[in-house]
C-alpha cells in the first residue's frame, strides 16, 4: 500500500468480526506510534491496550448516555493517557509543553490508526468517554485525563470501504507565494 492507499483505506471502523486482535498486534501498533513528532519531544502520554475480556468490560466507558452502541462488537482498545504538563529549560528559556498537549494526542491518534491499517486491522478514534470511569478501570487516580481512545480490531467481512466525504480541497487549502 502506498501512502494515499493507506489514507483511503483507514476509516472509522464501527462493525468488528469476533476475531481476536493478537497482543503482540496492540503492542507494535503502540511502538510505532511513539514515532510521531511531539512538542519539545515530550510525549505527553501513555497508552494503555486492553484486550479480550478486559475489552468488554472496558466498553461501558465509551458508551455513556447511549454513545457508541457499535462498540459492543470492540474486543481491544487502546486509551490514551494524557500526562502532566513539564516545563523544559533550554539554555535561559523556559519551555512549557502545556498548550500543545491536544495536539500532540491527535498526532498519536493518526498515528496508531494509520500504524493499524498498515498491519491490516481496522480503528475508530472515540473521544466520547467516561474519564473517571476509565481512571477507575485502570486503578489511576481520579481526575486523569484520557483524552481519546482508540477501538482496534477486525472489520466485519462485508463492512464496505466508504468513499471519502471531505469538505472540498479548495476551501481548505490556499498556497501563497
Ligand atoms: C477526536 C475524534 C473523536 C471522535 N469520536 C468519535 C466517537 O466518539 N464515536 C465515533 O463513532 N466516532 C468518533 N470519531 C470518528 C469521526 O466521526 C470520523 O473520523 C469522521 O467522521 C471521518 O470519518 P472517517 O474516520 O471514516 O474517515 C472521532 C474522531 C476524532 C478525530
């Protein structure tokens, strides 16, 4: 696949096969991920995959107030933990990585999403959650900030490859010289 292929073939994926996602699969999706650029290289995360049984358990934290019915056919996740801010001396400066957490998350996101199409299972990006639910789950404390979590897993035989619905390039995009 080259990369446009990739680009089109990654989707949000809301229907998976029972088939089981290896372990081994969520932890090489994860170590790719941890490629993606970040401000000031701080990688301000942690992933966490949860897998099999655990899946199932973990999928009432994405389904609040009736979301995300589909994920019930889910059987891994990944979540993401956002870390704390840090400040960074460089030299005389003083560099705080706080404003550019989100950013840094979303970038993660694409990333394990694409590293998953690459190894040939499917995602959908979740940001309706219950984060305290989740920091329980995990036995974090209360108050930790899981900011999106990644469903993984195999789509269904037939689930179709949908056509791309973008606003149109041109709006989006001008090139100045
Ligand atoms: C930050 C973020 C949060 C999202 N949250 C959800 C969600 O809670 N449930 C869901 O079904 N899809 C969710 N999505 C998937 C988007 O609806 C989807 O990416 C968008 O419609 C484009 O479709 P595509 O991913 O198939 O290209 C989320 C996507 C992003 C980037």
């Amino acid at each position: 696949m080259n990369l446009e292929e990739l680009f089109l073939k990654r989707q949000s994926t809301r229907e998976f096969s029972d088939k089981a996602v290896p372990d081994e699969a969520l932890t090489e999706i994860c170590r790719l991920a941890t490629l993606a650029p970040s401000a000031v290289n701080q990688q301000p995360y942690n992933m966490y995959a949860i897998n099999g049984e655990k899946a199932r358990q973990f999928t009432k934290n994405v389904q609040k107030e009736g979301a995300n019915a589909w994920a019930d056919s889910c059987h891994a996740y990944i979540v993401i933990e956002a870390r704390p801010p840090r400040v960074i001396i460089r030299g005389e400066r003083r560099i705080s990585n706080e404003e550019y957490i989100p950013e840094d998350i979303g970038i993660l996101s694409a990333y394990i999403t694409l590293a998953a199409e690459s190894m040939g299972l499917q995602t959908c990006i979740i940001g309706l959650r219950d984060e305290a639910g989740i920091a329980e789950f995990l036995n974090l404390p209360k108050g930790t900030g899981f900011p999106l979590i990644i469903a993984v897993g195999y789509a269904v035989n037939d689930y179709p490859v949908r056509e791309k619905r973008r606003r149109a390039f041109e709006e989006t995009y001008k090139l100045i010289k």
